[in-house]
C-alpha cells in the first residue's frame, strides 16, 4: 500500500523504541522498532501484520523483521513492536530479493499459525491447501476478506475486487465502475485457462516502499499476508517502481512466465488501483476504470 505524505494512519514504522521485555531475547538490549496506529481498526491491522511477519518468517526465506508484540493503547490506538533493523534501499541485494522471494513462493502448504489461548509465542505448523488466510490482515487500513476458499478465481473475484467495488459503490456510487464491473466478472475466468493456481504465501503488498537491504542481505516487511496466486506478488511491484531488472530476471529463472501472465497482471493491478480509490480518492478512478475496459475488450 503506497501511503500518501499527509496519511496520517500510522507513524513511520522505524521509530526506534528503547523498551525491555525481559521475556523475549530479541528486546534484552533495547534495540526495537515500533509502529504506531491511531485509528479504530489498528488493533486488527497490527495483528494481521505480526501474524504475517510470523508467516513469512517461518519459511526461512527472506528475511523480515522479527515481531515482538502488539500493545493496545486503548484510546490512543496500538503499537508493533518489532526487532530493529538498519536499512538502507534496496540497491545491490535486488537480484537476491527476486531468489528469496521465489523461494518464499515456493514454499506451498506452509502455513505458520498462531493459536490464541496457548500462551505468548506458542505456535503451530499446518498445511494450507486453500486460499485465504486464518487471521484478518490490511492492505493500507482497509481490511482484506480472508475466508478460505477453493477456487482461486472465486477468491479473487469476491473477496478482493467485489469487496473493493462495494467500497466504490459505497463512497462515489460510480455507474462506469459498476457496469464495466459486470461485465469483466463474466471474463475473469478466461484469464486463467490452463493455468493451474496452487495456494502461495504471499507478502501481499510488495511496493518499493516495502523492500530495503540491510547489512546481509534483503529485507521486506508491512506486509499483509494471505494465501493466493504467486503472480499477484508481483502487481503492485510494477506500479510504483522501485524494482529493477536483475529482480524480476532472477525471480523468473525460478518462476518462470505462465501464458497470459501480462492479462492476469492486470487484472491484480486492479486491485491495488481500486485499494488506492478507497483510501485516497478519485485520483486513482481513470486507473481503475482504464483496466476494466481493456480486461472487457
């Protein structure tokens, strides 16, 4: 989610804390971040978030940073605490992203769960074998339907663009937007012929403000994690940029381009367009639209 200068949602997510937790290891020397949310839903956010830094760090592929705890702040919102992490841009390690990232991909039917009522940092490894997720997670402060489904296309179709487009409908009760999302419905299937979808973890929302490198290597984080199509990973990386070419060609020598690949892209940009409309406004309209009406050609 790429947030707007005067986006008052959330602190920068690198304040540096100096705070002790004398039961984790992480914090004993004082060295965290936090993140800090003021509105109503941060509590949520933040739990979705923590639970897919877990996820993602549980795959021992790329590195992210080590969460901590999630404080309520009552009526003054909520706080991430997570390992402090000195980062620079993402610069020399870009090929290395792309590896980690496939491999991260990769890593199919791996869910990292964490089970309520266990006890503080009790954990539990299952299988996924459908799309979705099992705790709510927020692209921006919007949160994402995460209700597993089987079908990857049915997943997409209502639990992102639908939710997206009642949003719309909602706030500027657009008639384009409305027709043109009629007709792409009955097209979406077709994008997807042949291509066979199995369940990925996903970081969800992969923009170059959500990627830097550190001293060993790279590191992403914000992430809003779900199972889903491996392709969408890479929508929003084209839209801001960021992202060079050694990325996407080491990222593809593992994942190769299935047919129709620019199409699909699309339509996961769509999303991410539609995401931006209801956070920021009209701006992002002409965008949204311009991909309906070419997807519905």
């Amino acid at each position: 989610m790429r947030y707007s200068a005067n986006h008052n949602a959330l602190d920068s997510w690198s304040i540096k804390a100096h705070l002790a937790f004398q039961t984790d290891e992480l914090c004993k020397n004082g060295r965290v971040s936090k993140k800090r949310g003021h509105r109503g839903e941060t509590i949520m956010m933040f739990d979705g978030e923590m639970v897919s830094l877990e996820a993602i760090l549980a795959t021992n592929t790329v590195k992210v940073p080590r969460p901590v705890k999630v404080v309520d702040l009552e009526r003054s919102g909520a706080l991430l605490i997570m390992e402090h992490v000195e980062m620079r841009s993402l610069n020399k390690y870009s090929s290395k992203l792309g590896e980690q990232l496939a491999d991260l991909i990769l890593r199919i039917y791996l869910s990292f769960c964490v089970y309520k009522g266990k006890g503080s940092g009790t954990s539990e490894i299952q299988l996924a074998n459908k799309f979705g997720f099992h705790v709510a997670t927020c692209c921006g402060y919007i949160p994402q339907v995460n209700d597993w489904q089987d079908d990857w296309v049915s997943f997409f179709a209502q639990q992102r663009l639908q939710y997206q487009l009642s949003l719309v409908e909602q706030s500027y009760g657009d008639r384009e937007a409305r027709e043109l999302w009629a007709k792409l419905q009955l097209k979406i299937h077709q994008l997807f012929t042949d291509v066979e979808v199995v369940p990925a973890l996903l970081h969800g929302d992969l923009w170059g403000g959500n990627v830097a490198e550190c001293s060993d290597g790279p590191i992403i984080f914000d992430p809003a994690s779900f199972y889903g199509h491996s392709e969408f990973e890479l929508a929003i990386s084209g839209m801001f940029g960021g992202f060079g070419s050694s990325f996407y060609n080491a990222y593809h020598e593992k994942i190769p381009k299935a047919a129709g690949f620019a199409k699909r892209q699309q339509l996961y940009q769509l999303f991410h367009y539609l995401n931006h409309w209801n956070h920021f406004g009209g701006g992002y309209r002409g965008s949204s639209l311009r991909i309906m009406k070419d997807l519905t050609k």
